[in-house]
C-alpha cells in the first residue's frame, strides 16, 4: 500500500508516466508488453541495447521476425510495441524513424497478402451446433456461451471476462456491461443489449439462465471453467479462457460439417453483424450492436451482404 512504501516524488511520476494511458485499450497494451518481452529476449540474445534500441537493432529484429514466418501485421504489432515503450519512456522511438517505415512499405509490398476472415458463422449453423447438445454441465455452458456470444456479438474475451454482476434482467431481455473491451480505452465499460429469442432452443436468455441455475453461479465469473472429476465435471471459481472458447467453437463447427480451420472465436461476432445485415438491419444499428465507433470497421466484418440486391449499380445499365 502506498502509505508503506517510501516513495519520493520522481517514483510516483516514473509510476504515473510508465501507465499506458487512455489511447490503448488493456488488452491492446497486455500485447505491447508481450511483444516487447520477445524484443527484450533478442537484444539480450545478441547483446545489443533494447532501451534505448538503435535502429539497426529494430531493422535486424523485424527482419528476423519476417524469416521466421511471422505476417506483416505481426511484425508491425513488434514494431508499435518497441515504439509504444520508448514513448513512455521519453525516448526517441528507433521504430519511427524513416529507414524503418520503408522497411515495412518493402515487407508490405514483398509479403503482405490480405488477410483471411475467418467464416461467419449463420444463424442455421448455430443452431445446428447447439440445439442438440445433450443435458450435462458441460454442454450447458457450451450453449449458453455461444448463443449469448453470437447473439451479443461479444469477443472471446468479452465471454471470459463476462460477470455475474454485469447481467442485468429486464422485461425486454438482458443488458450485459462489458467491462473489458478492446475499443473501450477509457475503461468507461459498454452495454450490450440482448432481447428475448422467438425460439426457445436457441433464446441465448434461456441458455444463459438455464447454465447459471444449473451451475449454481451467482457471483464472479459467468462461464467458468470445468475441472474433469470421476464424476464428470466440477466447477471451478475461473473463467473459461479465450483459447478453450475458441476450441470449442472450432470443435462443435465440426460436428455440422464447417472446416474447423476456417472457424475462430471471432466468427461468431462477425456471424452476428453478417446475419444482422442480411436481415435488413441498418448498419448504424448493427455498429453500434458491435461497439464499433465507426461504420468503416462495421462493414469490415459484413460477408457481401446483399451485393447482388437491387441496389447494386449494375442492374441500372440496362443490360
């Protein structure tokens, strides 16, 4: 606590100045922190300075990373990263510096390729992945997790670090606070908000309130994970974590003949914005449904939703 500790002022601006601020989201900053252990480990393995690092340290470093097979948005996550501690730090960033900037124009043009979405998954498909899921435990978080997650269009992360307390029950539904969000930088949280189902097999309320009965959950983490016991399952007080979440979803995908390989946690938020278009919704609505703060990002994640309609300008050629 800070009353035990002696502290002068120049430790409490170090403290202050070290944070990473309001323009990255934690999860965003948890990654520069990450990549940066990796640079750290390089310099040391080569011996050369990693704070302050010269740029020939960053042009070798980013180098490497391209020969080991990393992709460009990769390598310039590596180099924000480097930036981003130097930043904090006072110091003048090597990763913004111009010979660096053409090595990414050279690795972009050379390597970059544009990136695979991963398969948006369709209403039909998510039922057909859930509703006939036998009666346990396990199986019960399983759809609940995915119908709320789909429904919510609710990142992995979303799903793990979703609370019991962040539920609120109304006449309408349920309104879900996101505490953590990737676009969420000031730590404001967002509001999900999701409404009754018409069908009571795939209502993600129904799958939702049918786990927290069975599980017995009525504080911390919504969706936790299951310890194997020889009498099947046990609950543990964690949440499930992102990559259990995206293995599920790969594996249950299989099961109604999806290539598991083109599935990822993500493709049930991007399942959600596609079937939402398709059904008419206003991309203002379906942004604003997905967090988004601009409807640029929002069409990113619609699959060419009614490309071929009669709005598309072709069909006013006359051919």
């Amino acid at each position: 606590m800070l009353h035990s500790e002696k502290l002068n002022f120049d430790d409490l601006l170090e403290r202050a100045e070290s944070l990473p601020g309001g323009e990255i989201s934690e999860s965003t900053w948890e990654g520069y922190q990450s990549d940066f252990r990796v640079f750290t480990a390089y310099c040391n393995i080569w011996e050369r300075e990693a704070l302050p690092a010269s740029v020939e340290t960053v042009e070798a470093y980013l180098k490497a990373l391209q020969e080991k097979g990393r992709c460009v948005d990769t390598i310039i996550h590596h180099k924000n990263a480097i930036h981003k501690f130097h930043a904090i730090n006072n110091m003048a960033s090597p990763a913004d510096t111009p010979k660096i900037k053409l090595l990414i124009k050279k690795l972009r043009r050379e390597f970059g390729t544009k990136p695979k979405r991963k398969h948006a998954l369709t209403t039909e498909e998510v039922t057909r992945m859930v509703v006939n899921l036998p009666d346990t435990l396990i199986s019960k978080r399983n759809k609940a997790f995915i119908l709320v997650g789909f429904a919510g269009a609710m990142r992995r992360s979303e799903i793990s670090n979703l609370e019991f307390e962040d539920i609120a029950p109304t006449d309408d539904g349920i309104k879900i606070t996101i505490r953590k969000a990737k676009t969420d930088t000031t730590g404001e949280g967002q509001t999900v908000y999701i409404p009754w189902g018409t069908h009571k097999e795939t209502c993600p309320i129904r799958a939702l309130f049918d786990w927290l009965t069975l599980s017995g959950v009525k504080t911390g983490p919504v969706f936790r994970s299951l310890a194997p016991s020889p009498f099947g399952y046990t609950i543990t007080k964690r949440g499930i974590s992102g990559a259990t979440i995206a293995r599920i979803i790969k594996a249950l995908a299989e099961t109604v003949g999806i290539d598991p390989q083109n599935v990822a946690g993500h493709s049930l938020r991007r399942g959600c914005a596609t079937e939402a278009a398709k059904s008419g919704a206003s991309l203002i609505r379906v942004s604003r449904h997905l967090r988004h703060k601009n409807t640029d990002t929002t069409q990113g994640y619609i699959d060419d939703v009614n490309s071929f309609d009669e709005n598309n300008p072709v069909h006013k050629l006359g051919l």
